[in-house]
C-alpha cells in the first residue's frame, strides 16, 4: 500500500487539486441557454488587464481591444485532448462572425497560449493553419508572454492552471466572454456538448449592440 502512493502521490495529488479546481470553477459557468440573456450575460467583473506580444511580436494590451467584444481562451498547442476541438469551434465562431460583418471591426477571439516556451509564433502559426477558416489577422489573435505571469493572468480570469512534471497542463477549459467595456460577461463550459458556435455567436451580437 505505502510503495503504491509513494510511486503516485504525484498523479493522486494533480487528482486532488483537479476536483477542487472543478468544484470552485462550477458556480462561475453559465451554461448557455439557461435562463435569460439579460440575467445570463449580467456584467460580473472587471476583466483582468493584461500586455502580451502576437505573432509578429508586437505588444498587444486589453486595452487595445476595448471597442470590441472578446472571446479569450486560454489553451497551449501540445495539449493532447480539449484545445484543439476547442480552438475548432472558435474557427467555427470566427467564419461565423466574419459572415456577419462583426469580426475584426465589433468582435475579436483572443487565444493566449499559457505554454509560451514550447509554442514560438512559428508552432502557433501552424497550429492556426491547420483549421480551415485559419485566424485572420484583427480578428483571431493569438498571443503569448511570460510563462508565469500568464499563468497568474489565467487565474485571475478564473482558469486554473497546473504545470506537470512533463511539462504538459491541466487547466480549466472555457472560453470567457468579455464586452466592449472590458467587462466580463459569461464563461463558457468547453466541455459542454450542447455548445456550438452559434450559442457563442447570439451573445456576441447581443453584446455588439451595446447590451
């Protein structure tokens, strides 16, 4: 029994903490489609500033943004399961928004990698093209920075974040919702298979006109 937990304390300790994560993160998921938008979309707080760098490293801050309503997800490119479906259905948002005249000018998806020593603009670049409706420059950014701070940055939009001994991350997958006034709005649970662009899309819209 003692030779079991001593060969995994580590795994049952990512267990430990990965419940506590979910439990504490539960009560801040609105899940779309319940309730009314009005109380659903209802401003929650002041969305955490930040400065990080794109592609083409140049500084990018919260602030350049407002104006805008913004999709943020925190994710990294190694992940072997949720970032990629995930960042998928933000491709599906994105060719959804450009269709309606919104992205880029009324919206934008901000993707912050919260692994930037593995994912250089190049391997985020080829991340990027690999979806049909590939990010277009001042509407899907993707954008990195140091390590820790956008772990710190993480958790103060509420997503944990957990570095493990090789190097990949447990983290909290939703895409949160900011307004044109930097307020955030709603978090959306990733992992919910009733979400699909369109849910994430009617908010957008709904914010776009000032609500």
């Amino acid at each position: 029994m003692g030779t079991f937990f001593e060969k995994n304390w580590f795994k049952l300790a990512i267990g430990v903490i990965l419940i506590a994560m979910i439990a504490s993160f539960a009560y801040k998921l609105w899940f779309t489609g319940s309730g009314a938008d009005d109380e659903r979309l209802k401003a929650m707080k002041a969305a955490p500033a930040f400065q990080l760098q794109d592609l083409d490293g140049k500084t990018v801050s919260s602030k350049d943004l407002d104006g805008k309503v913004r999709l943020v997800y925190f994710f990294y490119s190694f992940c072997p399961d949720v970032c990629m479906p995930t960042s998928f259905l933000l491709s599906q948002v994105q060719d959804s928004l450009k269709q309606k005249g919104l992205l880029g000018t009324k919206a934008e998806i901000v993707s912050i990698t919260i692994d930037p020593t593995r994912d250089t603009p190049d391997v985020l670049k080829k991340f990027g093209d690999q979806f049909e409706s590939k990010p277009i420059p001042g509407g899907w950014t993707f954008l990195r920075g140091d390590e820790e701070k956008t772990k710190q940055l993480a958790e103060d939009y509420g997503i944990m974040v957990i570095k493990e001994k090789d190097g990949n991350f447990s983290h909290s997958n939703a895409i949160l919702l900011v307004d044109p006034k930097g307020m955030l709005r709603n978090y959306y649970d990733a992992g919910n298979p009733e979400l699909d662009a369109d849910h994430i899309v009617k908010d957008v819209v709904t914010l776009s006109k000032g609500k």
